[in-house]
C-alpha cells in the first residue's frame, strides 16, 4: 500500500522545466525596458553615437572614437572657416590705391622723358603717350638708324642712356621693345623682309638699354612687327616716316583685364 502511494505522489508532481526558458525571457524583456528608458534619457547626440556605435560593432565600420576625431575637424574646419578673411571692397580699396600710386609714377616719368625731349631739341623724333595699359615712348627710325639698316646710330646711343636711366626707377615694371616698318618691300642679304629689319631693329635697340645693369632682362622683350601695325597711311611719304619707329612700352602691373588689351590696340 505504501508502495503504491508513493508511485501516485511521483506522477501527480509537475514538470517545471518551463520555468527556465519563461525566466531568461523576462530577464530579455526587463533588460530591453531598462534600455528603452535609459534612451529616453540621453540626448540625441548619445543616441547617435550609440547608434553608430552598435552599427560599427555589427558591419566593422568605424566607432565612436573615429565618429568623435570627426566630429573634432569638422569643428576645427568650422573654425578655421570663421576666420575673418578680407573684404572685397578691401580689396578693391587696395587695388585702387595701388593704381592710383601707379598712375602718379607713370605721369611722372611722362613728364621726365618730355622735359628731355625739350630740352635736345627732339620732338620731331620722339613723343609719350600715357593710356590705360601703358606709358608708349616713340621713337622715329631716323633717329636711331640709317635707311634699311639695324645698327644703332652712335649719337642715338645717348638716347638710349638717358630712357635706360629713367627706366631703372622702375624695376617692376615690364618693357616691350617694338620695331615697325613701312609698307615699302625690303629683300637684301641681311634683311629678307620688313619682318626681320623691324625685329633686328627691336633687338638691337634694346641691347643699348641693357647695357645699364641696373635694369632686368628678365623684364625686357623685343618684338617686329613689320609693316602690320601703322599709325598712318603708306600712301603718303610723311605717313611711310611715322610708321617706320621703334615704341619702348611700359606695361601697367595694375590695369583691368579689359584695359592690357590696349597694349595689343596700341600697335594696330
């Protein structure tokens, strides 16, 4: 009888294997609520990191210290961007002076090379003109060489030396060194065409200026443009004389854009 009971008492007790996988689950549950409150906390700076953090350990991406160097250049960026840069209309301020002072200088080696021309007795043979790209010294071909050729007159050294002089108070400055022609055909030996008697002519001119060594020749070019650029018409022999010249130009360095392109306008 006693056997019996006990084998009835073994059945009637339950199986509460249940109990353990009902536990982790509430564990699961309470863990989820504690981090769904913990959330509502945090600012959303912290969720984004969290966030990011989360999807760095899942995908292998970069965490939240690489988030926050990030974060750290993008304010040093913003920073650096905050740095006070000057104005356009400082700038432009700087530029006006800077042209105004130019033009001043350029009307004062005008005037120098004028009081020159005076004083010898040249007018005949040079002339300035100051426009918006460059201050233009002209000088006749017969007051530097003889007809159809390149040599450089030994009295027209001379000019050479007092325009080297002046020039050398402008060290910045760029010189264009041009020779021009009439229409008249040239073919000798030395000369082919009017294209080489202009730039031969060029060149040489411009050798005499540089045997001042206070000059650059880096600053210095020498161009020939033949009969191509006139001042006046061929059909008349004082016209054929103003077009046969050698011009010394002295470049603005502070002109507009739209202005340098008289220093092309000036040989046509």
């Amino acid at each position: 009888m006693s056997k019996k009971n006990k084998h009835q008492d073994h059945e009637e007790h339950n199986d509460e294997s249940w109990l353990l996988p009902y536990s982790d689950l509430m564990t699961l549950l309470l863990a989820l609520f504690i981090v769904l409150f913990g959330m509502s906390t945090v600012d959303a700076q912290k969720f984004q990191e969290m966030s990011e953090a989360f999807q760095s350990v899942l995908t292998g991406g970069s965490g939240v210290l690489d988030q926050n160097a990030m974060s750290s250049n993008t304010k040093t960026s913003n920073s650096d961007s905050e740095l006070p840069k000057p104005s356009s209309d400082g700038l432009m301020t700087k530029k006006n002076e800077l042209k105004r002072q130019e033009q001043q200088n350029l009307e004062a080696l005008k005037k120098q090379l004028d009081t020159y021309i005076k004083e010898n007795g040249l007018t005949d043979d040079l002339e300035t003109k100051l426009n918006q790209s460059q201050l233009m010294i002209t000088i006749s071909d017969k007051a530097l060489f003889a007809s159809g050729e390149a040599v450089v007159k030994p009295e027209a050294r001379q000019l050479a030396k007092a325009i080297s002089t002046m020039l050398q108070k402008f060290p910045d400055y760029e010189i264009i060194v041009s020779g021009h022609t009439d229409n008249v055909p040239i073919s000798t030996y030395e000369f082919p065409s009017n294209w080489d008697l202009s730039s031969v002519r060029a060149l040489n001119f411009m050798k005499i200026l540089l045997i001042n060594t206070n000059l650059d020749p880096k600053k210095f070019s020498a161009i020939g443009y033949g009969e191509y650029h006139p001042v006046a018409g061929n059909d008349t022999a004082v016209g054929r004389a103003q077009n046969r010249r050698v011009e010394v130009s002295i470049i603005r360095k502070y002109a507009d854009s739209s202005e340098q392109l008289g220093v092309t306008a000036a040989h046509e």
